[in-house]
C-alpha cells in the first residue's frame, strides 16, 4: 500500500473515516497494475478491505440507529427528486 506502517491500527479503533479512506486506498491499490502486487499481498489486502467494509457497515447503522432514536418517528425516508 502508499503508506507502509509497522504496525497498522486495528480495524475495531478506526473511525468511519479513517476506514473509508484506507479502503480506498486498497481498492486503488488492487485495481492497479497486478505485476505490482503479488498474489500474497494482493490477499492480504483484499482481506483487511473485507474488515474495512464491515467496520464501516456498522458504524453506519449505528449512526442510522442513533438517529432514529434522536428523532424519533419523525424520520422520513428519502425520496428521489428527480421524478
């Protein structure tokens, strides 16, 4: 990956942003050029975007449960302006 850390933060402690955009850095990464990534890390990779992918899952429906319980039942869902 662009930044090689010795030791990289754990996905549990990465906030919403910080996952986002460390899975964008993987995605970019593994849509490169493949001679440049071998197999193995290429693997690797794709494994931490899978935790990526979940941590940023939860705290989105976290959030969403959060604010549903802020507002109670005046949420209204979201509805397409452009038809």
């Amino acid at each position: 990956m662009a930044k090689s850390k010795a030791v990289e933060k754990s996905v549990e402690k990465l906030t919403y942003e910080e996952a986002l955009a460390e899975l964008e850095q993987i995605v970019a990464v593994l849509e490169g050029d493949a001679s440049q990534n071998p197999l193995e890390e290429a693997l690797k990779l794709f494994e931490r975007g899978q935790a990526l992918v979940a941590r940023c899952g939860a705290l989105l429906e976290a959030a969403q449960l959060k604010v549903e319980k802020l507002a109670g039942d005046t949420v209204l869902p979201f509805e397409d302006e452009s038809e």
